[in-house]
C-alpha cells in the first residue's frame, strides 16, 4: 500500500486530504494520476491540471518517478510566497 496525501486547494477540493491505494508492479506517479483521473469528473478535472506537482517520500519528482510500497505520494498546487 501507498499513502497518497493531497495539499492546499487540492485537498479542498477533493474533500480529502490523504487515501491509501495498492501499488502494482512498476507503478510510476503518473499510473497513481491516472488512476485517481478515473475515480469520477471531479477527480479528472483536479489531476488533469497542468500545473500539478507530485513527490515521493517529501521530495519534489516527475511523473516517471517509480513507486514502490510503503512510499508517501503527495499531490500538491505550485507553492507561490514572497
């Protein structure tokens, strides 16, 4: 299994801010999208944005980036400041 954490607006607008899932042999991050896009409409509309971040175990990657069991993936907004 994998945790799946959601931040920020994501988190709002999902109305849940982690699930667990069952990972499968070579899973990568964008497998974990797309299978969150299925999910129903809403779930598409949110994955399917451009601008969405992803890290595995608390460091920022890309959506090649293998997951393995036990991993912690975060789906986050662009993080904005000043």
């Amino acid at each position: 299994m994998i945790k799946v954490l959601f931040f920020a607006r994501l988190r709002e607008q999902l109305s849940t801010d982690s699930i667990q899932i069952s990972v499968t042999e070579d899973m990568t991050t964008d497998n974990i999208r797309q299978q969150l896009a299925e999910t129903d409409d809403l779930w598409a509309k949110v994955m399917a944005a451009d601008s969405l971040l992803v890290a595995v175990n608390q460091q920022i990657t890309d959506w090649s980036h293998s997951v393995n069991d036990g991993d912690e993936v975060a789906f986050f907004p662009p993080v904005t400041g000043g």
